[in-house]
C-alpha cells in the first residue's frame, strides 16, 4: 500500500524586535502634491503613510501584505509648499496572521528645522500569500516598557476593530446592484 507523504514541519518563526523594521521616510512637499492653499493634500499623506506602514510590516513579515484596516485619522497642523514631510513607521503588535503599526507624521521646515507632529495613524496589515491564503507571520519581541505598552494598547484598539467589523458584518456580503 502506497505511503502518504507527511507536509515537512514549518520552521519556526523567529521573534522580531520593533527596531529591525522601523522605517523612516523622508520627503518634500512639492507644488504637485498642494491644494491651492499651497499645503499637502490630505489624500496624499494618506497614501504616504499606507506605504510607510506597509514597508514597515513587510520588513517584519517579509511576505505580501493587504490593508485590512486604517484607524480614525486626524491632520492637526498643515504641511506647506517647501517643508519635509518625514514619516515614522514602527509595529506595535503581531498576531497570528495580522500586525498592527504606527505611523507618526512630522513636517519640518526646511530653513529653520522646526518640526512639528501633524499626524499619528494605525493600520493593521494581514499576510497572504499569491493565492490569498493567510499566512503566519513572525511574533513581535517587546522588551522595553514603551514596546510593551504600545502593544498592550494595540490589544485594546484590535478588538474596537474587530467589533466595528463585525457590526459591518450584514453588509461585507451584500452586493448592491451597480456598485461593488
Ligand atoms: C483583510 C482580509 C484579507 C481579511 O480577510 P478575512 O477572510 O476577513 O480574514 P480573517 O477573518 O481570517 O482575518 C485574518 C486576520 O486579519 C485580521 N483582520 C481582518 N480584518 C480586520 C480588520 N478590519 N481589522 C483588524 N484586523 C482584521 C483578523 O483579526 C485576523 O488576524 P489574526 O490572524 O492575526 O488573528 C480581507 O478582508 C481582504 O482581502 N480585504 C481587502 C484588503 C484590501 O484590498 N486592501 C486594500 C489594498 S491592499
């Protein structure tokens, strides 16, 4: 009788330090990027810091990634025309197949350096794989007392997330006739 062939064991996944994917993004504020006020879009900084926290996550993961969630974002000082906008991206948490990351938004003038927070968003990033399937992803190391915190605060902000998804729950499967 044939042998069925066991799957080989999955190696384990190393713990990873918040450090090792902490991702830094620096740029200028360019014409293109304005509204005519002559301050950065707020669609642009929103899509910056998609890219800084999705780098973030892939360098903790190292696998593809989707945006499953951005939490409430607010835009507390404008960027102008002229200034560094400078993104701060860190992973606060790690779960089975999801992370969550914080992003810090600065600007800084250029000729005086003054920098101010304008910003501070989480997103939860989920790991597939090229056919969609969930994949699991490496567990955070937290050492220090500030890493610790942030993730016992990313548990908190995790179940408000999934409450709100849940409450979408009807609504994720009907189709609307015209839209998708
Ligand atoms: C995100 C997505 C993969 C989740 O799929 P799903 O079948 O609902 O997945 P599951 O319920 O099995 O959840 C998978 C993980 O994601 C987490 N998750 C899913 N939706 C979430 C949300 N809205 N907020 C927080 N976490 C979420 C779950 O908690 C779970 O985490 P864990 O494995 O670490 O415990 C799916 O909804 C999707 O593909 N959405 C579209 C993503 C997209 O197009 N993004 C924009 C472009 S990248």
């Amino acid at each position: 009788m044939p042998q069925l062939e066991r799957a080989a064991p999955e190696p384990p996944l190393h713990p990873k330090r918040p450090a090792e994917s902490a991702t830094e993004m620096v740029q200028v504020v360019l014409p293109n990027d304005a509204n005519p006020l002559g301050f950065i879009l707020g669609g642009t900084v929103m899509h910056l810091i998609d890219i800084a926290g999705a780098i973030a996550c892939h360098r903790h993961t190292r696998t593809l990634l989707v945006t499953a969630a951005v939490d409430g974002l607010q835009f507390l000082h404008p960027i102008k025309v002229g200034d560094l906008i400078i993104l701060r991206a860190r992973v606060t948490a790690a779960w089975s197949t999801s992370l969550e990351v914080e992003v810090e938004v600065f600007s800084e003038e250029t000729l005086t350096g003054l920098r101010r927070m304008t910003s501070r968003a989480y997103l939860t990033f989920v790991s597939i794989d090229r056919e969609g399937r969930r994949l699991p992803i490496p567990p955070l190391l937290l050492e220090t007392e500030v890493e610790k915190n942030k993730a016992l605060d990313a548990e908190k902000r995790r179940a408000e997330r999934l409450k709100a998804r849940s409450e979408l729950g009807p609504c994720r499967s009907v189709f609307i006739r015209g839209h998708f």
